[in-house]
C-alpha cells in the first residue's frame, strides 16, 4: 500500500499528470478571472509540448547522469549488487510466468560482463511491489543462472524501492563481510540509487548502464513524441526521487 500510495502521489508531480493538473486549475481559475485561467492552460500546453521534445529530454535525463568512467580498471569492489528494474507481468511467450522487464535485462547483461571480468559473486535486489507471486530478485536470479550462465549468492526479495534496496542488501552483505561493491543500475538512476547504498553503509563503484547518447540533432529533436515525454517524466521522477531520500534519511526514516 505504501508504494502504491508514494507513486500515485508522484504521478501527479510528474509529466503529463503535472500539466494535466495545471490545465484543469486554468480552467477552474477561468470560472472568475480568464485571462489568468487561459494562461494557465496555454502554459501547461507550451510545458507539454517542451518536454515532449527529444532535444529537452535528453538534456534533463543527461543531467543526471555520472561521468562514463570504466568500473573494470578498480578490483576493489567485492560483490556486484544488481538492481531490479521492473517485471513483465504473465510473459504469454514464457508460459504466462513473471519473468524479468526490458530495462531489469538490460542490467543482467551488463553485471554478467562484469562476473566474468571480475570474478566477483553476485547480489540481485528487487521485491514484488505490484504484489505479483515472484519477486524482482527471483526474476533475475533466473535469468541470471539459466541464460547467462552467472551463479547468484544472494538474493534479496524484501524492498519495495531503491533506499529498501540499499538497506536489506547492506544486512545480507554485511553478514558475509562485504562493504564495497560495483552498483550496477541505469545511468539516469545512479545518483539516487548511489545515495542510498552510500548512507545505507557500502563503497559505491558505479557500474551505470545505458547512457543518453545522440547521433545528431534535427528538425525531429523539436518535435513532439511520447517517448521524450516518458523520458522528461524519468528526469522528474528521479529528481524528487533524490529530494524525498534526502528528507527520509534526515528525519531517520
């Protein structure tokens, strides 16, 4: 329920459900004062179009992105700690079994480049915040041991957001002593996800994946499109994302 409540709250601070706000309090404010309530409306419109477009998006979800630096070149690191990235609801192809989303594969590949480069044992993270019968963690376990062919020592099946992620890793972690480990999550998520394994008690060597990168910029980069807009919505997710684990961990929670 908690998570359900913290991302319904966020939807609407983030982009479309940010604007569509703006736009229906135009529209309430144009009952008394129209010129007021019109211009609400058109700036929720001059909003949407902005952060549907390519060329913006990219520039916010770059922004929070680490410098690209080679996690390879430190072997201080001693476990790799993967972090679930969402779950494929009742794959058809797969027998109608939950197995591992797009961006949760995307990561397996790369901590099992690192695995093989580095010998290092392997964490996976992720609860069941949907409330489906598999967890994020064994989802990836799975994946990880039967298509890639990388063992997986620990797995940890009880967090509902990354700062959970962080804190239940560092109880299993720390039991076997390990207290530096490779982070490896999407570039755009790095910075929150390294605050909360930094205050949760770890050496963080980041291991980001999947960096915003443009061939070349055109007419196309100012157009309008949904996938910008998604784009533009993971930048304000993470940007509260951080103000939120800040606050929590000020007040101890």
């Amino acid at each position: 329920m908690e998570w359900l409540i913290t991302n319904v709250i966020a939807a609407l601070l983030m982009p479309p459900g940010n604007l569509l706000l703006l736009a229906a309090a135009g529209a309430l404010v144009a009952l008394r004062r129209p010129r007021l309530g019109r211009a609400l409306v058109a700036l929720s419109l001059i909003g949407l179009w902005i952060l549907s477009t390519p060329y913006v998006a990219g520039a916010l979800v770059k922004s929070l992105e680490p410098a690209p630096g080679d996690p390879l070149a430190d072997r201080s690191g001693q476990a790799i700690v993967v972090l679930g990235g969402g779950t494929y609801i009742s794959a058809p192809e797969y027998g109608g079994q939950d197995t591992v989303s797009a961006a949760a594969l995307v990561r397996l590949r790369y901590a099992a480049h690192l695995h093989r480069a580095l010998k290092k044992p392997v964490l996976v993270t992720g609860g069941a915040p949907l409330g489906n019968s598999t967890s994020e963690a064994a989802q990836m376990k799975q994946v990880l041991e039967r298509e890639f062919g990388v063992p997986v020592q620990w797995s940890e099946q009880g967090s509902i957001n990354t700062l959970e992620n962080a804190r239940l890793s560092h109880r299993l972690l720390g039991a076997a002593g390990v207290r530096s480990v490779y982070l490896v999550t999407h570039a755009w998520h790095m910075p929150r996800a390294r605050l909360a394994f930094e205050r949760a008690g770890f050496t963080v060597i980041p291991a980001p994946i999947e960096y915003s990168t443009r061939f070349k910029v055109t007419a196309l980069d100012f157009m309008p499109s949904a996938g910008a807009l998604h784009d533009s919505r993971v930048f304000f997710h993470e940007a509260i994302g951080i103000g939120w684990y800040h606050l929590r961990i000020a007040i101890g929670r």
